[in-house]
C-alpha cells in the first residue's frame, strides 16, 4: 500500500478530488499555503493499492497543469525596498508536488 501525497493550488484543488472520485480514489484534503507566492494552497492524502498509483500519478498529472499567471507583489512593510519590483510580473503557477510513500500499515476505526 502507499500513500501519495500532492500539493497543489486552491483552484486546482476541486477539480482534482472530482477526478479522483471518478476513478475510484478516495482522499483526505488539507489546507496549506505556499511559500513563494504566499497564496492558498491543498495538501491532497490518497491512500491506495501498490498497482493503482500509476493511475492515480496520471489523473493527477492531468488535472494538475502549469500556467502562467501575472501577480502583483506585496510591498515590503519595513524591509528593503531597493528591491521591490512596483508592477505585476509574470509566473508559472500550477502543476503539482507528488510525494509517494510506503505503508506500513492502514487501520480504519
């Protein structure tokens, strides 16, 4: 048995626990957030069987895709200024962080 954890943005979040579901997988999710862009992001616990990870790292990588996005920078409050930059930039969000680890054991109370 394994346990695969994946963190993905807020807005991708929803759409991947629907395909999940649709391919039999059950899954606990969890709110995190993100270091770089300070936004919101889901820790998604999906426990399931040796020979159906594969599928699951494919509906993930499916569901889950890169993009570009334009952000607006929060200025710095008391930090160094000399490197703030005053106007939105463009950065490649999305996609997903995939861990897949063993199971020792799985007990359901």
């Amino acid at each position: 048995m394994k346990m695969i954890m994946v963190v993905v943005q807020d807005s991708d979040s929803t759409k991947l626990i629907n395909a999940l579901v649709e391919e039999g997988f059950r899954s606990t999710k969890l709110s995190s957030s993100g270091g770089f862009l300070k936004s919101g992001n889901t820790t998604i616990m999906i426990g399931t069987e040796d020979h159906r990870v594969e599928l699951a790292l494919e509906v993930i990588k499916d569901t889950c895709q890169n993009r570009r996005q334009l952000i607006s920078p929060v200025s710095p409050m008391g930090g160094n200024a000399d490197s703030y930059i005053p106007y939105p930039v463009e950065v490649e969000v999305g996609g997903a962080t995939v861990f897949v680890l063993p199971v020792e054991g799985f007990h359901q109370f």
